[in-house]
DNA sequence: CCTTTGATTAACCAAATGGTTAAATCGGAT
DNA sequence: ATCCGATTTAACCATTTGGTTAATCAAAGG
C-alpha cells in the first residue's frame, strides 16, 4: 500500500488517515497497521500508545486548521483588502484538507481538553487581537460599518468553513457531485467577501 | 438518576445524552443502562441492539435540526421578512438543542449512508425548492440582488449553525463563559439578518 | 564469519464490550 | 391464593481491542 519510506512517516500517514476518518473512538490501531502494511506492534514501538498517536496527528490538524486564522495579514492594507486575502486564502487552504474541520470540531467537542493547552501554545493570536483593534478602529473612523470583531471574525470563518462542515448533507440535499460541490466553493472565495463587505459597508 | 417514568423513555433519554456526548463508537451501552439506572440487558430487552437504538436517536435529532429548514414560512410575506423570521426562529430552535448540529455532522460524515433514506423520506423539502424560486424570481425582479439561491441558503444555515458547531474553540479563543456565549448568540438572532439582507440590497 | 543492535513479526494476554440466557420478580386476572 | 405473562436482573459468553513479549531478521562493524 504505502511504499518504502521510513517507517515513522508511514505511520503517521496511516494514522492520519484512519483517525480523519473514524475518530479517536472509531479508529482501530489493526486498521491503521494495515493501511501503512506493518504491524501492529509497529505502532506501539515507535509510538507507545494510541493516545500518543492520535495526540500527534490531532496537534497537527488542529493546527493546520486554526493557524491560518492567526496569520492575519499585518503590513498597511486597508481592512477590505486584508478581509478579501483571508477569506479567498483561507478557503483555498481548506479546500486542500477539506475533512480536516469537522474533525477537530468533533474531537475537541468530545474532549475538550485536548485544545486548551494547544491554544495557549498558539502565539500567532496575537495577530487576531491586532485585526480586531484595527476592526474597532476602521469602525471608529466611518470606514466600515462599526460591528463586534467578535461577530465578524466569527461571520468570516462561518461562512468559510461551515460547507465543509456539512459537505454530506449539503451534497444530499441539493443533489451534488463532487465537482459541482468544488465549483460551489470556487465561487464562495468571492461571494463570501461580498456578504461581509457588503455588511461592513458604513 | 431519572425517576419512575416508563422504561421505554428513560432509555431513549439516558442513550440521547450519552450519544449525543460520545458519538455512537464512543458511548458504551453500560453508560446508558447506568444513566437511565437500569440493567444493561433492559436495553436489548426493549431495543434490540445499540444499532438499533442509536438509530431512533439519531433519526430524532436530525428531525429536530434539519426538518425545521424544509419548514421555510410559506405564506405571502415579502421575501426579506421570510429570512428575517426564518433566521430568528432557527437561532431559537437550535439554542434549545446546541449539541445536536455537532451530533449530526459528525456521524453523518463517519457515515454518509445514515442520512441518504432519512432525506428521500423529507418531504418538507419541497418548500426550500419553493423558497428558491422565490429568491430567483426577486432577483429577476430587482426586490434583492440576483445571487444563487443555494448559496443563499448556504449563507444562512453557516452563520445560525457555525457557532454551535465550533463552540468550544469560540469559547476557548475568546475566553467567552457560557453567558457571554449565550448573549453573543442572542446578538446574532438579529445581525445575521443584518448580514444576509445587506448582501442582499439590490 | 560472527556479533551486535535496531527493526520487525507472530503469538499471546487481559480487559472491555455488545449481546444472551436462565432464573427471579412483579402485577393483574381468575 | 394461584397462575401467567411481562419485566427485570445477575451471571455468563464470544469477540474485539489495545497492548506486550519473545523470537527472528537484517545490516553494520569487527
């Protein structure tokens, strides 16, 4: 199945894939044994336990999918241009891991715990702050609308994230394939700048 | 735990809260038994197996997420009252039930299949197709802007749904306690209206 | 060629888990 | 009081599962 790289990433690419896919709770150590062509014990010499496993590929994740939201653009665009950048990169980013999120949201909501001393370990939110001043301050100055930057970091991600979130039931309900699923989230990168901005608009 | 009420109903309470908690791998049919304070053998006495049981939970908790959509006002009320109310009484409902949208997307996306009879078998679709021709013709009409009435529909359910979804981070990034989260909820029942419908503005 | 050392495997183990069963208990009808 | 069906329970069972172990393999170094 996997070919002959060394032993360690085979693994963590099994991993990756199985707990993506079934959860912590689902996953079964012999199927991620299988899928990397080794065995079992494998898993437990280079990784101790299913916990420690599941805890490297979890950290990764995680911050493939929430370090991006704190590398908010600094440098002097005005705001409308930074917001337009996130959303389009962000989209993009996710599009390239799409079954990332509803994987950290299902695991962290089953144990929250695994996410606290990751997020304080996240210095990048620093940046997040930033933007949120430079929200209230744009607002302050008649150049946006004057909104919670709570709301609207919120509003942003929402709209970016959320038909990832609900791919099945929204590819059930309207009858899509996967191509038409990827053409609709194509179009969002600009259509989800236009909701935001056109709500900013002062 | 739960009082003298017939035993039928005290399992489906006690396996709705231990499901809706752990996920169908994560719960264990001990934990129901214990939580409804009875015998584990009552639980295949009265429902078989946790199969079996996990369906009649899961069937009621995607009714009471999903079905409310397919419940978009009929009537003849201009377009931007619908959402105004439609918005407002989503927020509401899922306020009432938060776990559930989480409960949802998890376990259909571990197991698409779930879902595919529970949809065919939805006929209160027929009023979102309805909505959307609603949304098509206003546009031709110059009343709103012409956009894609999914994508609408997409937009709406994003920004009432997200937050429940991703709870925990929003709280955990933000430091929120459960009445801050509760009040920005509150707040949204009108902003996201605000959202919608100045995206909207012909 | 032999030894050493890390990598790998088959076999095994104990605990957990969904499910079953046979006996006991309860409650109403006769 | 007794019978009878429905309900409830303790004990049990087979399988699964995470984890361990002792033996084997292979390459490097002497």
């Amino acid at each position: 199945m996997a070919q002959e790289k060394n032993t360690e990433e085979q693994i963590i690419e099994a991993a990756r894939k199985i707990f993506v896919k079934r959860g912590l709770d689902g996953a079964r150590m012999q199927d991620i044994a299988d899928e990397a062509g080794i065995n079992k014990a494998m898993l437990h010499y280079y990784y101790r336990s299913k916990d420690k496993l599941f805890e490297i590929v979890f950290a990764e994740a995680f911050s493939k999918v929430v370090t991006p939201l704190g590398h908010i653009l600094e440098g002097s665009k005005p705001i409308e241009e930074k917001i337009k950048e996130l959303i389009d990169h962000y989209i993009t980013g996710i599009s390239q891991v799409p079954y990332l999120p509803i994987f950290i949201f299902s695991e962290v909501n089953q144990r929250p715990e695994i996410m606290i001393k990751r997020l304080n370990s996240q210095p990048s939110f620093g940046s997040v702050m930033n933007f949120m001043k430079e929200v209230i301050e744009a607002g302050k100055n008649g150049k946006i609308k004057e909104v919670s930057p709570i709301q609207l970091f919120l509003n942003i991600v929402a709209l970016c994230i959320f038909p990832f979130v609900a791919r099945p039931l929204i590819q059930g309900i309207f009858q899509q394939d996967n191509i038409q699923f990827d053409m609709m989230i194509e179009e969002r990168k600009k259509m989800v700048a236009d909701v935001i901005l056109a709500w900013l608009k002062p």
